[in-house]
C-alpha cells in the first residue's frame, strides 16, 4: 500500500512541478511576444545604439546652427 501512495504523491508532484514551470514560461513570453530572449536583447541594444545617436545628431546640430 504504501507503495502506490509515494507513487501517487510523486505524480502529483510532477503535475505541480510541470504546471509551476508552464506558468513562469507563459509570464516570460508574456513580454517577449514569442521572441527569443537573445533577439530580444538584440532589439534593446539597437534601441539603445539608436537613442545614442539621435542624442549625438541633436547636440551637433545644436553646436551647428
């Protein structure tokens, strides 16, 4: 008997663990839209490249004119 209850418990256990683990997926994906976490890294780094050179192109043109 006891047997079948720690196998019942460890299939429980496993039915948690899985729904712990689709649960922190879906509220990772919830930001990234489906993108991988690399391509989403990338798409931050040239937003950032690009507000850098907005900021550099606003401070020569000011220096210009």
């Amino acid at each position: 008997m006891k047997h079948g209850k720690t196998e019942n418990w460890n299939k429980m256990k496993h039915f948690t663990n899985n729904a712990k683990e689709i649960l922190k997926v879906m509220e990772n994906n919830k930001y990234r839209q489906g993108r991988s976490e690399e391509q989403v890294r990338g798409s931050y780094i040239g937003a950032f490249i690009s507000i850098i050179g907005l900021i550099v192109i606003g401070i020569i043109a000011l220096i210009i004119s």
